[in-house]
C-alpha cells in the first residue's frame, strides 16, 4: 500500500524543464538581434564604384542564389590536392570517392542545418541541397535577400554591353558564426556568352579548303587533326577516362551522333546534369555550336575516353553550381 510520501504531480516543475528546454531550441534557431557580423568580400564588382544607380531592384522579384559553405579543413585539402598532382607524392593519382571527400572535407551536418535554418529564417526557399554539403540552392525576394544580407539591390547601365545589371551596393554581411563563405547570384554583371568565330564563305575558309591537308571531305579541317597537331606520337587515348564540361547552353545529341559518324569515332556515352533547373533545350545557335563543340574537341583529343559528363547550367547559371553537382547527384 503506498505511503502518503509518494511521487507527487510533477507538473510545475515538468512545465519549467520543458520551458528551458524550448528557450535553449529557441535561442539555437534564432541568432541575438546585436550577434556580431562578418563581411563576405567580392560579391560588389568594380564597375558598381564607378557607376550611379538607376533604381533599386523591385522589393518583389525573386532571384535563385546558391549559398556556399567553407570546406572542413582548408588547408588539409589544399595540401591534398599539391599531393595528388605530385608524381613525387606517395598519393599521386589516389582520388576520393565522393562520399570520402565528404567524410573528410565536407562541412559537417550541424553547419548544414544551421544555413539551411538560416535560409529558412529569411523566408527563403530550400530549392536544393546537395550531398557534399558545399552549397545550399535557395530562392528568395529581393526584400528577403536585402534584409538577410544586409544589402541593396541595384541596377546599373552596364559599362560595356547594352544591357543593364544588377548588383548589391555593398558587401554582404552574415552572423559571424554562420558557416557561409559565398553567395552567388547577388550580381549579373558577367553573363556567360560564346566565343566561337564563324569564317562562313569567306576567301580565308576557300584557302583552307584548298590547302588539301585537313583529314576531312576536300581537305578540310576537322578534330582530329588538332590531335594530329598538338599530340603527334602520342598513343595515349583516355582510355577508360571520364571528362567533365562546364557549359552554359544546351546541345543536341544528334549533332554528337552525326560528327562521330563522320570522324571515325566510336560512340562515347554522354551524361548530362541539369543546373540551377535549367532543361538542357539548346537556347541559342552560337551557344548550342559551341557546347558541341567542346564535346567534339574531347573527343577528338581523346576518342577512347568512356564518358563525357556535360554540366549544363543555361546561359543564366551559376557557374559554382557544379561544386555542389561533382558526384554526379543531390539529395
């Protein structure tokens, strides 16, 4: 039979410890109003401090951002990758998985989250996260970026193409424990944009036709005789190797299929990985002539490689996404 000395209603004191442990989640998730700041250089570019503003960026438009995170241990990966490049150094060519990259110089998962609920925080969309935690992929108003980052959001005539851009007109600033090292997409000041140069039916491309040495139908030139020329006696092929691209426009698989055909080449698988949303559709012709060209180039220099990994990020990309995209998946 109990005694008058038993257990009694707790629920004060139950009330109280739930209460703490709240105030503890509370004050993890938000940050003091007077938390220090740390300043996040080179997100202003030069030509901002020579420009005057036309106006501020609507409050309302959305930009996509990819939020970077410092790799664990700088200085070791650094000194690993002098390894790996050193044919003197015992780990010469001894790469990591990406799941060992992770392990080892990945941020850790609690600074992850502490971004992720920083983006959360600031009303931010989580578009994407990535396995290797390099990057956070957000999107997010102007009015919610401005005050997460303690920004404003300009436009400016672009000193030298006509268009305008945009720009913060100062450093971003964040909470100076927060894990973040970079946020890309705060600027458009430089676009991506091909660099091909087209002879059409000019004297010079009738000249070269007419040269007779190009390995092509009439003499012309095609890839392989940049092999020819730049790798003479090399018997190398990339066998078995796989090359990354970095492109900001889309291609068409059959323009690849037809110049194998035509150059003698064996087919090479190719695996495309879509950024920043973008759905591989070729957006312009120089732009699409160009990416095909880089494949074709690969190619040509080394026809036995196994695959050819073309990272498309659209001609509005970020050109750092493909840190978050290295092993090739995202969570």
């Amino acid at each position: 039979m109990s005694s008058s000395n038993d257990a009694k209603p707790a629920g004060p004191a139950l009330f109280w410890r739930l209460s703490a442990i709240f105030i503890l989640v509370l004050t993890r998730q938000l940050p003091a109003a007077d938390a220090p700041l740390k300043t996040l250089p080179g997100h202003v570019p030069d030509a901002v401090r020579r420009l005057s503003a036309r106006g501020n960026l609507p409050p309302t438009n959305r930009l996509n951002l990819a939020i970077g995170l410092p790799a664990r241990d700088a200085r070791g990966l650094d000194d690993f990758v002098a390894q790996i490049s050193d044919p003197a150094s015992p780990n010469y060519r001894r790469y990591l998985t990406p799941e060992q990259f992770t392990a080892r110089f990945g941020p850790t998962e609690a600074d992850y989250a502490d971004v992720t609920a920083f983006a959360r925080r600031n009303h931010f969309t989580v578009t994407t996260t990535h396995a290797n935690r390099l990057l956070l992929d957000v999107s997010g108003s102007v009015a919610d970026i401005q005050k997460a980052f303690h920004i404003t959001l300009r436009a400016y005539a672009h000193p030298s193409e006509a268009r305008d851009f945009y720009a913060p007109d100062s450093e971003p600033m964040v909470e100076s424990s927060l894990p973040v090292a970079d946020i890309s997409g705060l600027n458009n000041y430089v676009l991506p944009h091909p660099k091909s140069l087209h002879t059409g039916s000019s004297s010079s491309s009738q000249a070269i036709q007419k040269t007779g040495t190009g390995s092509a139908s009439g003499g012309s030139y095609m890839g392989k005789d940049f092999r020819a020329a730049y790798l003479p006696g090399v018997t190398l092929t990339g066998s078995g190797q796989i090359v990354g691209l970095v492109e900001f426009d889309g291609y068409y698989a059959s323009d690849i299929s037809a110049y194998e055909t035509a150059a003698g080449y064996p087919s090479v698988t190719l695996q495309n990985v879509l950024l920043d949303s973008y759905n591989g559709t070729p957006r312009s012709v120089n732009g699409n002539e160009e990416v095909s060209l880089d494949i074709e180039v690969a190619l040509a220099l080394a026809p036995g490689l196994s695959e050819i990994v073309v990272f498309e990020a659209g001609p509005s990309g970020l050109p750092n996404e493909v840190v978050g995209y290295f092993d090739k998946k995202s969570q």
